[in-house]
C-alpha cells in the first residue's frame, strides 16, 4: 500500500530488526493478465466464499485495497492501451479520438501515450494512480475538471466483469443502471472493470503561475493568506484551477489557466507580488507551457513519495458559500494551518465548479456535493513508524476537529467528501461521501442486482453498512 499505515504489519525499514506480522496484507494473490484470470478468480471466491480484495496500485487512503485474511485480485499488470478513431455512442453521436485503456494504465502512461496527437485526457495529478480504478469509479478530479468537465462524465463505455463471471459492455443505453453506479457511486462496489473508453480533448496551452511563499512570522504570514485568498472568487470567475498548500509560515501556490490568458495573469501575480515584496517568494515564476503534457512533467510530476503512514480528512465547499465567505473562510484556514514538526498539511484545491458543474451531459452518480462545489479542501497527517498509540489517537482526534472547523460555514447545509481523500472514521459518511441518503439507497439497489452475495465490499463503499467493522462477518 502506498499509504503504508493500512497494511498493519508492524515492521519498518526505518527500524532496524522490526518483527513483520502478516497484518492486513492478503495471505494470497493473483495476478491478472487475461480477464479470465479474473474470471477464474471469481470462480474460487464464490466456491469457497472468501473475502475478496481488489487493487491496481494501491494508492487508497482509506485503505480500501488491502484486508486482514483476504485473497487479492491484483490487476496493475493489464497494461493495454489503444486509440478508438471513431466511437459511435448508443444514442448514435459518432465521438473521434476516444480511447480505450486497460485496468492497470496509469496517468502517467495514458499522458504520454496521448501526446503525440496532442491530445489529453481528464486525469489526476499522480503519475502513479490508476485511470480506470478508484480514481474514476469515485468521480475523480483534474486539474482540467474545471476547464472541461468531471473525469468520469468523460467514460463512454465500461467492459467489466460481473461476479457471477459475466463479461458486460456498460454504457449510458447498455446496463444503463450499473453504468450510473459505476460512474461516481465508489470503487470495487459493483463489478470489476477490466477496461474503459474515454473521450479525449485537444491540449489545451497551459498558462499558470508558481509561488512559494515565506513569512517571517504568524500574523505576516495570515495577512498574506487573507489578502491571497480575497483573489480567489475572480481566479474562479476567469476560470482558473488551483492548488495551494498551507504549513507553518509558508504559502505555495500552483495556479492553472488552460487555454488562459499569460498577459491578464501575469499582471495579477506581479502586482501580487509588489504588495508582498517584504516577503521571501523561494519561487515565482509565471509562464505558458505549450501542452498538457509538459505540464504535467515539469510540474506535477514526482509528488507521490510511497511507503509512508498517512490519513486525511475533507469536505467539498460549496461555491456559494465560498463566495460570499472568503474573508470568514481564510480565518478557518489560519487555524487549520499545517504544521511541518506535525507532518501535517492543509490543501485546498480549486478543482470544483466551473464545466465540473454540469450534469446535463451525463446520467451518473456523482450528485451532489460535487456539482456544487467550488473547493475541495483537505487536512493530511502522517507520523512516523514508531509513533505510540497515544500519539495516533491524538492524530485521529486532530483530523476530525481541523476538518469540523469547515462545516461551520453553515448551519443548515451538510457539506460533502470527496471519498477518495477523505477520513474513513468521518460520522454521516453516507451522506457526505455519496451525496444524499436518497443516493446511497439508490446506489445500494443496484449493487444488491449486480452483486447479491456482497462479495464486492470495502470499507465505506455501498453496502458495507450490512457487514460487521472488519467486514468478514454480515450482519
Ligand atoms: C499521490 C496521490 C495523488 C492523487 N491525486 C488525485 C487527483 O489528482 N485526483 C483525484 O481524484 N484523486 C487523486 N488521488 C486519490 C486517488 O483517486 C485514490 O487514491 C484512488 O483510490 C486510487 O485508485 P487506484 O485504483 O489507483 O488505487 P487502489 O488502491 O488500487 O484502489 C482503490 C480502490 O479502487 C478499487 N479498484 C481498483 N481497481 C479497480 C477495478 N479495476 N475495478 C473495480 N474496483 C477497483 C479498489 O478495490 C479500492 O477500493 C491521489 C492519490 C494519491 C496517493
Ligand atoms: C493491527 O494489528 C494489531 C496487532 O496485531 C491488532 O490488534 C489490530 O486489531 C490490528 N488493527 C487493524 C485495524 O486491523
Ligand atoms: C493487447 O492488445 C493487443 C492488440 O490489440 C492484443 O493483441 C493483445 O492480445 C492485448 N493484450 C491483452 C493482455 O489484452
Ligand atoms: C439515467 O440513468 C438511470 C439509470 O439507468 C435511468 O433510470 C434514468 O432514466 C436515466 N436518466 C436519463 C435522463 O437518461
Ligand atoms: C512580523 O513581520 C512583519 C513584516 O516583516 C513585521 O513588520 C512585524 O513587526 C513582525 N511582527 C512580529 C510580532 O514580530
Ligand atoms: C489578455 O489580457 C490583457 C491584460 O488584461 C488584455 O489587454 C488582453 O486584451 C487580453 N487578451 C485577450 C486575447 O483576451
Ligand atoms: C511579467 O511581467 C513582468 C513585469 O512587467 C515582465 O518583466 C515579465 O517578463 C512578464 N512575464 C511574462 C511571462 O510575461
Ligand atoms: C449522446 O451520448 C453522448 C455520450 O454519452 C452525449 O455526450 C451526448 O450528449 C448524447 N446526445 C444526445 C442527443 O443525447
Ligand atoms: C440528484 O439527487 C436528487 C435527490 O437527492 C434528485 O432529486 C435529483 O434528481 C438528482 N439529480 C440528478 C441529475 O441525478
């Protein structure tokens, strides 16, 4: 597991003669090449009735691809790639350049494939995670969601595997059901996808900026995080994405403008910086890169360190109260602040709204706390091997209260999760990682069709409500 903490085991390569337990790691493995690997699998699973785990990479953070006792169906090893010219959809639009990429493709590979038609697609920004697991099965979200739309309303066509062993071509007019379930409602809960076919879209020129930011003390450093954030509301109004980090008394800042306007930005973060020149910018630049691909090596790439412990807690902020809160919301900020001795971080990610917005193109499941949105906003913690259980539960207790700080932005509105980077102990997960009660129960009917038995089932995916903590034992 990226997220080592999952796996339980006890040993550590930073602790010389630890003793490895088999902890949560599955006792066994298969590792799938042919979608009749995964067929005989399944065929052992419902045979024997074991506890069946699913991973491509590993990269959960809630330690969903890993469990205690389990048999692991490991699918990084299905690496086919191939451009669809012209798919013709169901309801008779022909769409070009789509293309189809296996189970085990990751980001980075679909990018580099994808560059020499200069073309993209609407992924992460991890060269590591996997296109068509739990990135996109959850909704996912791009640095381009906001300039085109949410991953998975990019998903033409699933091929999966059911648990009874049926292979189903799932789109919006085939199994239309499993495909809206499929397509936001959360990972490993409703078939096996062993492929997907995706729409591209010409790059676009990727205008931004870079800004890291030092300030010599506290209250210089939350007059700099107020007056930064007070930009926010016309960043989103030009239509620009972002990601800024938050930790001791220092502000970074990655500002994305596809197809934007260098001039018009560059102007912004200038005077930006005139009225902040007392402070150490360690780096600033403003620039154009030609494609997405460049950005995505010159920039994104190399930030997904593997093997250490780790735990998140979110919510997704809707636009209109973040518009009319900024000032009240920096404040929240301040206070959630990361802190480097901590191993703790706050990121707030402008990765909402915009096309994101937009339910009229797709019949799926992301509703509603995306559509809504404007900001994802995430406090993460990580410790060290050794840490003692007073000072995980002390984490724990940490990761609530700073994400709680959120939710009173609003008395009457119960804001949501993006439940791939959320707290798996969040109270109301139901609600906020699925979007509404009425959601999740519709989510549940469909997985009861698809998968009767429960033998798809992960720690707060649909359905785990009827099994016992370690979800071994029903209920
Ligand atoms: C460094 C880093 C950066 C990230 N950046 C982003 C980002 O920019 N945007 C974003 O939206 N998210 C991001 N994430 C979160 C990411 O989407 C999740 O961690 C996601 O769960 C990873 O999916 P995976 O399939 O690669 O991982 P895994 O751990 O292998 O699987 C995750 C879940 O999906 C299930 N699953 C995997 N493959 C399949 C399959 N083929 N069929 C059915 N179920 C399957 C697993 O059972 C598990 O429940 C990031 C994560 C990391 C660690
Ligand atoms: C982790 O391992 C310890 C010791 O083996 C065990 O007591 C505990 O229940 C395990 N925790 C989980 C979440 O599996
Ligand atoms: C990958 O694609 C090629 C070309 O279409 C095909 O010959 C091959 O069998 C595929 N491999 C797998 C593992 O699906
Ligand atoms: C969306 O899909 C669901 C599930 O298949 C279906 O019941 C509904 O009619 C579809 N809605 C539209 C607008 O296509
Ligand atoms: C913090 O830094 C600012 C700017 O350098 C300075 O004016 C101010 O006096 C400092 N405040 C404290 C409390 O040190
Ligand atoms: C870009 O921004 C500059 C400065 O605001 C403006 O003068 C110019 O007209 C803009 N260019 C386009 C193509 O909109
Ligand atoms: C931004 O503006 C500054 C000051 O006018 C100028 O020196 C710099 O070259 C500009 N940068 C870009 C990328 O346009
Ligand atoms: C047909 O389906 C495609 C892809 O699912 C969608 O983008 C398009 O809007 C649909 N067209 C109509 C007329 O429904
Ligand atoms: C979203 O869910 C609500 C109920 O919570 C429902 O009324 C609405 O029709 C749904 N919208 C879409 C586009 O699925």
């Amino acid at each position: 597991m990226q997220y080592f903490n999952w796996e339980n085991a006890s040993c550590s390569i930073f602790i010389p003669n630890s003793v490895c337990k088999q902890g949560s790691i599955p006792v066994l493995a298969v590792d799938a090449i042919w979608p009749e690997h995964v067929m005989s699998t399944l065929e052992l699973v419902r045979k024997y009735d074991l506890r069946l785990t699913i991973k491509t990479t590993g990269h959960d953070l809630l330690g969903r691809s890993t469990a205690y006792g389990s048999l692991l169906l490991w699918l990084h090893h299905m690496k086919n790639m191939t451009m669809v010219p012209t798919y013709q959809t169901c309801n008779r639009t022909t769409i070009s350049n789509a293309v189809r990429v296996d189970a085990g493709v990751q980001w980075s590979e679909v990018y580099t494939m994808l560059k020499d038609y200069g073309l993209v697609v609407l992924g992460g920004t991890s060269a590591s995670v996997a296109v068509a697991g739990g990135f996109m099965q959850a909704g996912g979200h791009s640095p381009l969601s906001r300039w085109a739309g949410m991953p998975t309303d990019q998903v033409l066509e699933y091929d999966v595997i059911t648990v009874d062993g049926r292979r189903l071509t799932v789109s919006p007019c085939q199994e239309s059901d499993l495909y809206w379930a499929l397509s936001g409602g959360g990972p490993g809960s409703y078939a096996i996808v062993i492929s997907i076919v995706l729409r591209t879209f010409p790059s676009p020129v990727m205008v931004g900026s870079l800004q890291t930011i030092q300030a010599p003390n506290a209250s210089r450093y939350n007059q700099l995080i107020r007056e930064f954030f007070r930009m926010l509301p016309s960043f989103a109004d030009r239509g620009l994405s972002g990601y800024f980090t938050m930790q001791d008394t220092k502000l970074s800042i990655t500002l994305i403008w596809p197809n934007g306007n260098l001039t018009a930005l560059n102007n912004t973060m200038i005077s930006f910086y005139k009225k902040n020149k007392d402070l150490n910018f360690e780096e600033n630049v403003v620039a154009a890169l030609p494609t997405f691909y460049d950005f995505f090596r010159y920039v994104l790439v190399g930030r997904d360190p593997t093997g250490y412990n780790g735990m998140v807690g979110s919510r997704l902020l809707p636009e209109r109260i973040v518009r009319k809160s900024i000032n009240r919301l920096s404040r929240i900020f301040i206070r959630m602040n990361g802190k480097g001795q901590q191993i703790s971080n706050l990121a707030i990610s402008l990765v909402a709204g915009g096309k994101a917005s937009d339910f009229s193109k797709s019949n799926n499941s992301i509703n509603r706390s995306w559509r809504t949105a404007l900001l994802h906003v995430f406090y993460a913690r990580g410790w060290n091997d050794d840490a003692s259980y007073i000072v995980k539960r002390e984490i724990r207790t940490d990761i609530a209260h700073k994400t709680r700080l959120l939710d009173r932005l609003s008395k009457r509105e119960l804001f949501g999760c993006y439940m791939n980077e959320a707290n798996p102990d969040e109270p109301q997960w139901k609600q906020r990682f699925f979007g509404s009660l009425f959601n999740y129960n519709r989510l549940k009917r469909v997985k009861k069709q698809y998968d009767p038995r429960g033998i798809l089932i992960c720690k707060r995916c649909v359905g785990s409500d009827d099994w016992s903590t370690d979800l071994n034992c029903r209920k």
